[in-house]
C-alpha cells in the first residue's frame, strides 16, 4: 500500500497537557460566531470555544479590559490561544493589547491571525494539547486547506 | 497491521460532517488509526486529514488499526460507515 510521510501535526491527537488551553476566535462580526457555529456543526455538538464578533468602531483602548478580564476569568491555568482574522485590523489589535495584560498577570496568550474553519477545526482536533502546541497548529491548520482545487 | 475495506455509501461522501463523527470514533480508542484513500493515508483521528481525501459516494477507503483495541476500533469505524454516519433512514 502507498503511504503518504505524514507531518507531525498530522499524528495522533494525544493529549500533551491535562489542562486545556482556553481556545477564543476575536473578528470582524459576524465572523467569530459564523465560525463557531459551523464547528459545532462539524461535530455535531456543541464546542467550548469563546467567538468574540467585533464590530464597526471598536478599538483596542475601548475593548481590552472587557477582554482581559473575561479571558482571565476562564483561564485553567494552561493559557490563552486566541485566534482572530486581519493582522493590523481591529481585532487583531484589541488581541495583541489582551495579550499583552495577560502576559502581565502571567497568563500565557499566544495571537494567532487568519483564522479560517480548517485552523479552527484543528485546534480544536488537538485541544489537549499546550499552550505553544496548539499555536503550532492552528497555524499548519490554517494553511493546510488553502490550494488551488481546478 | 489489522485492517478493512470499508465503501463510503452515504450520499454526501466524507464531508465535514462525516469526517467529524469518524474522527470522533477513531479518537475514542488508544489504537493508532489510519485511513486511505488510492495512494494518500492519514490518521483518521485528524478531522483536516480526512476531510482532505475528499472521499466522495462510492470510494472504497482502507481502515488500519494498531494497538490493543484495534479490531474493535475497525468495528465501530465499520458500523458508522454501514450507518451512513447517521445520516440516511
């Protein structure tokens, strides 16, 4: 049988890390919430992720306390991955201001951007794994579906 | 390593939906799993893996298992595909 060389993102989702990671998608509304709902529809159920949808006017010195004080509060104790969509844009900026405070209250956050469904589906594929794991890949993930298909 | 030729009968193939209820099966057994499709072979733990075969209404995949609850693995991956992931009466 022909065997494909699998990368190591692609082996077995086993979990590294017993707590996990809190797992929250911050973009252009209605992006955030479109993407959890079509998780939840992939599998069938519903899925512990946090979509925050920005919307028009939003800025990072306006937004980050609401964040940082609602992403401490659901902390396990194994950090933040937070994925958004535009580098530059709102989002991404109101992500990278959060991080920032988390970092000062020792909470690990790692910003991740372009989010699309594959980098969501995948995180959450291997959600028990840490911190830094888990960033790696939602970035393979991310750019695992992107190819030119005709 | 056991192994089985399982047909995708469903009328959708393996679409998202489908690769989500497989991964979830396969993910419930300590055996390492494997799914092939003509000459690619992904863990079927990996949702993007096996949504990435595209495995379309009459494709024959190949199930591989190993470990120590391998042929109960291959039994329930067996009677999802038999169910049509649920999704036809």
């Amino acid at each position: 049988m022909a065997k494909e060389r699998m990368t190591p993102a692609e082996q077995s989702p086993k979990p590294s890390c017993t707590t996990a990671v809190v797992i929250a998608v911050m973009a252009h509304a209605p992006l955030a919430s479109a993407l959890k709902e079509v998780a939840e529809h992939v599998f069938g159920e519903s899925v512990d992720i946090t979509a925050i949808d920005v919307l028009p006017g939003a800025c990072a010195a306006d937004s980050t306390g609401a964040l940082v004080t609602r992403l401490s509060g659901l902390d396990r104790g194994a950090g933040v991955l937070l994925l958004t969509d535009l580098p530059g844009a709102s989002p991404a900026n109101i992500c990278a201001t959060s991080a920032s405070a988390l970092l000062n209250k020792t909470i690990g956050c790692t910003v991740i951007t372009g989010v699309n469904v594959s980098m969501l589906l995948r995180v959450l594929n291997y959600r028990h794994q840490s911190l830094d794991e888990l960033a790696q890949q939602a970035i393979e993930g991310g750019r695992q579906t992107i190819a030119r298909l005709t | 390593m056991p192994q089985i030729d399982l047909l995708v009968s469903n009328k959708l193939g393996l679409h998202a939906r489908a690769a989500g209820k497989l991964t979830k099966t396969a993910g419930q057994f300590t055996s390492d799993i494997f799914i092939t499709k003509e000459a690619r072979r992904v863990n079927a733990k990996s949702i993007m893996g096996v949504m990435m075969l595209a495995a379309g209404k009459g494709t024959t995949v190949t199930i591989e298992a190993e470990g120590d609850d391998a042929q109960e693995a291959l039994q329930e991956i067996k009677a999802l595909f038999d169910d049509k992931f649920g999704e036809e009466a």
